[in-house]
C-alpha cells in the first residue's frame, strides 16, 4: 500500500527580484496554488545600492505586495536573507527562516525553474519538494535594469517594460527612476558596461587579482569611502588590483599607503600581519570575476595612527568595529562578509 503524499503547507519562492518582473510572479502564482501560505525569500537583502542591487528589501517587497490582490498578499510573507558568499552557510539561512514559519515537519515545497546556471540553488534543499514551473516569457531581471539605467531616465521611456513587468510594478519604477538613486547607479552602470567591454575581446574570459587591507587596532578598523564609480560614495577596504610583477603582501601594504597614508614602516606591518583570506565567489564583484586576498594586520596599539584619504578614496576614517553591523547597507561588494569573517561583528558563523 502506497502512502498519499502529504499536503503542502508552505511553498518557498527564492530570488533577488532586481526588479520584480512577470516571470517572477508566475513562479508567485504557482506557489500561491501549490499551498495555502507563502514565503518569498529575498535575497541581496542589506546590501548597499549597486547597478546589480539597485533595489533595497523594504522597495522589493512594496513592489511584489503592490501587483497581489489583498487576499493574496495576505497569505505571504517576506524573508529577508543577506549575501554570505558561503552557498552552505546561505542555505542553512534561508531553512532556518523559512521552517520557523511552519510547525516542524509540515511539508515545504519549493517553486522555482532551472533556466540557467543561477538556478543552482535550487539543487541545496533536498529536503523540501521540488515544483517545478514553466518559465513565463524571456524576461531577464538583467535586461530590465539596462533598460531603467539606459532609458534616461524617463518615464515614458520606460513604457517598453509594459510587457514585461505588472502594471503596478510599471508605476512604481517610473516613479523610483525619477529618485537621486537612479542617475548616479545608471552613472555606475554605464561605468560597468565600459569596463566590461574594453575586456570582451580577449580569448579567454577575464579574472583579476586584487589585494585588500583589514587593518584594526584600539577597537577600530580602518575603512576608506570610495571616491569614484563603482561604489562612490560607499565605504570600502583598502585595496586594489595586483600588478603585474607585486608579491600579494606588497600590494596590499602599497594599496593601504597609497589610499590611507597610513603612517607606520612595511616591517611594523608585516609584523601585525595576523593572517590572509582568499574570496572568490564569482558574484562577489560588478566588474567581473575577481578574487581578491584579503591581509588581516592586528596593529595592537592604544592610539589611533593619523589617515588621510588619497589616490582613489576620497576619505580615510577608522571606524569603531562595534558600529560596523550597522553600515552593512553602506559597504561596497562583499567588504562587510570579508570584515565579518575576520572580526565577527553578526555572531551567526
């Protein structure tokens, strides 16, 4: 005798949702008829604004809640989840919030469609059921942000998404394009797009090297606000790209002087060199694959040494570390994982 599977309580849809089009609310309506309660996880939720993330949580969900009916939209709830750079560490995340929302063992099935290789998270839970959804349309989060960021602008200009995102959904981001946030990422985006293409000829797709400085002492940790796009105006590690014949180390220390001034001899840094970290997921930079080394010095001095700003920073500061899970939203790239990992400011490792 065979047994009836059990009803589904809760069906999960998982996305970043820059910005929220019609292919995503088709994967909403296969959840909202797979199960009586809903949760839509959101993820990129605390990262500073970007050509990638333009979006914060709080608008997301205003736009996903905006294109339901009120009897839909009560029966979802929001998620919200940060980047961790750690596939296992994120989806250990996201179970424990999404099962909170059930009583333990209640059946938990997850919408989603393998279209590229992005999908690939659907594969880290084994544990819920896999529904699988037709994909509605071409739509691609990433052509819709060239089109918000490459159409000046205006809202009339961006009538050509009519078709590709809900109504409600259309309204919201004429009225978000007209917002200071959208000139200066589309100035970033436009920055990206050279970028990319001054490297698109090359035989092989482009990695790049970059060194960065984590240096702390009396409770503090020595950040930079990035002078120009990408990230202008966000703070950010010392650091930049390897040249051609540096040592990783002597990178570091010549990015760290060059951005910082920071006034102590090579030897005394060495010296409070307490350790190096490699990060490399591939979605940590805008620019295109890039791994950087990541060179912990733990000064262990009582005093702050004098910093000033230069080369690409437009400001040098020593931050207090104990203010540093309150600025996630301000950090550029992935510098809050990388200062998490050394420092250990969220306490969920």
């Amino acid at each position: 005798m065979t047994t009836a599977p059990l009803p589904i309580k809760l069906a999960v849809v998982i996305g970043r949702f820059q910005p929220w089009h019609n292919g995503h609310a088709g994967l909403l309506r296969q959840a909202l008829a797979s199960a009586p309660r809903v949760a839509v996880v959101i993820g990129s939720a605390h990262r500073a604004r970007s050509a990638k993330n333009p979006f914060t949580f709080d608008e997301r969900v205003t736009m996903i809640s905006t294109s339901l009916p009120d009897a839909e939209r009560a029966r979802v709830s929001f998620i919200a989840v940060r980047d961790y750079f750690d596939d296992d560490r994120w989806s250990a995340h996201v179970q424990q919030a999404v099962e909170a929302l059930v009583d333990e063992g209640a059946e938990i099935a997850l919408v989603g469609h393998f279209k590229d290789d992005s999908s690939y998270y659907l594969n880290h839970f084994p544990q819920w059921q896999l529904v699988e959804a037709p994909r509605e349309g071409l739509t691609d989060a990433t052509a819709l942000r060239r089109v918000l960021f490459e159409a000046g602008h205006s809202g009339p200009a961006l009538d050509a998404l009519a078709g590709e995102v809900p109504p409600a959904v259309l309204q919201y981001l004429k009225a978000w394009s007209l917002l200071p946030y959208c000139a200066q990422l589309a100035e970033e985006h436009a920055v990206i797009a050279q970028t990319i293409a001054a490297w698109a000829c090359t035989p092989y797709p482009s990695i790049f090297t970059t060194v960065d400085a984590v240096v702390q002492t009396a409770g503090h940790v020595l950040l930079i606000r990035r002078g120009a796009a990408p990230g202008k105006g966000l703070w950010a590690l010392p650091g930049g790209y390897l040249e051609p014949r540096e040592r990783l180390l002597q990178g570091a220390l010549r990015e760290l002087t060059e951005e910082t001034g920071l006034p102590l001899l090579p030897s005394t840094l060495e010296e409070a060199l307490a350790g190096v970290r490699v990060f490399g997921h591939p979605d940590r930079s805008q620019r295109g694959r890039t791994i950087t080394h990541a060179h912990h010095f733990d000064l262990r001095l009582d005093h702050l040494p004098e910093v000033k700003g230069a080369d690409d920073a437009a400001e040098a500061k020593w931050v207090p570390i104990a203010q540093l899970k309150d600025m996630e939203d301000q950090l550029y790239d992935d510098h809050f994982h990388i200062l998490d990992t050394f420092l250990h400011m969220t306490g969920d490792r």
